[in-house]
C-alpha cells in the first residue's frame, strides 16, 4: 500500500491542472471571488504536492513533468485572463508567456538530448512565488476595486520574471554547450 501513496503529488497536480479551465472562465467572466478561491487552491497544492514529494521522497519521474506543467498552465492561463481582461499589460504578459514556453521547450529539449528531466532552480521558485503574489494581489485589487496604479507591481514582476528567463537561459547554456566544449 505504501508504494501508492508515492503517487499523492502526481494526484495533486493532476487536481491543479483541473482547476485551470475554471479559474481562468471565472477571471474572464469577472467573478473574482470564485476566480481568487480557485487560483489559491491550485497555488497551495503547488506547495503542498512539492513538500510531500521532497519529504516522503515521493519524487516521481511522471510528477516531475507534471508539476511545472500544472505551474505553467495555471500562471499563462490566468495572467492571460488578467490581460483580456485590461487588467495586466501586454508588456507583462508577453514575459510571463515567452518566459513559460522557453523554459517549457528548453526542459522538453534537455529531456530528449540528456534523457534526464531538468529540475527548477531557486530563481525560478522566486519567480513562481513571485507571479502567484502578483496574481492574487490583482485579483484582491479587483475584489474589493482598490483604487491605486498597480504599475509598480507590474515593472517589478516583469523585472523579477526576465531576470529568471536570463538566469534559465544562462544555466542551459553554461550546461550544455560550453562546459561540454571546453
């Protein structure tokens, strides 16, 4: 029996990835409070399918795909949301996506040339902590209609998101061209 309970953390993302389709139709239909419900949800699964995975050693190969899947389905389909929704800027978007596909492409391209799944470095659970404060702030904003220029927020987020994009960038270079050609 215990062999099956490995698999918890696989089952949570697995929940994550389900509660993206909701989350993102409650944003674009403006229900923020079910929208904020749902988004926190999936966001403490992340922490919690992560802690039972690396306490248990619950580490699974399948979940180390599905849970930056769930990751980045969750934040390109909410900060899409947000943008449709004239909320976010076209400028924050665009880094949040491009920086989720690259790295989505750069770990599929690592996987079929090393045969190994890459794991998520500290700047990028900064970064991932980092989006989902930002997310859920402008959900709170657009809540209770706070009434302030979240434009800080934004440069700040958009900094924090290419500064991860860079460092990923930098490491999969470092890693597979230079080292092994030097």
């Amino acid at each position: 029996m215990k062999h099956y309970l490995r698999f918890i953390p696989n089952l949570i993302s697995l929940v994550r990835i389900s509660l993206v389709i909701p989350t993102v139709l409650n944003l674009l239909a403006g229900k923020y409070v079910f929208a904020l419900i749902l988004f926190a949800i999936a966001s403490i699964s992340d922490a919690i399918d992560g802690f039972l995975a690396r306490f248990f050693k619950w580490q699974t190969d399948l979940g180390k795909i599905l849970d930056p899947v769930a990751d980045k389905l969750l934040m390109i389909g909410s900060i899409t949301a947000l943008w449709l929704n004239q909320i976010v800027p076209l400028s924050v978007f665009v880094i949040f996506v491009i920086r989720d596909l690259l790295i989505l492409l750069g770990a599929a391209f690592e996987m079929s040339i090393t045969e190994k799944t890459p794991s998520p470095n500290l700047i990028g659970k900064i970064t991932t902590t980092s989006q989902i404060i930002y997310i859920l702030g402008l959900i709170i904003f657009e809540i209770f209609k706070v009434d302030i220029n979240p434009m800080i927020f934004h440069i700040l987020i958009g900094s924090i998101t290419l500064f991860s994009l860079i460092s990923y960038f930098r490491w999969w270079l470092n890693n597979n061209f230079i080292r092994q050609n030097a």
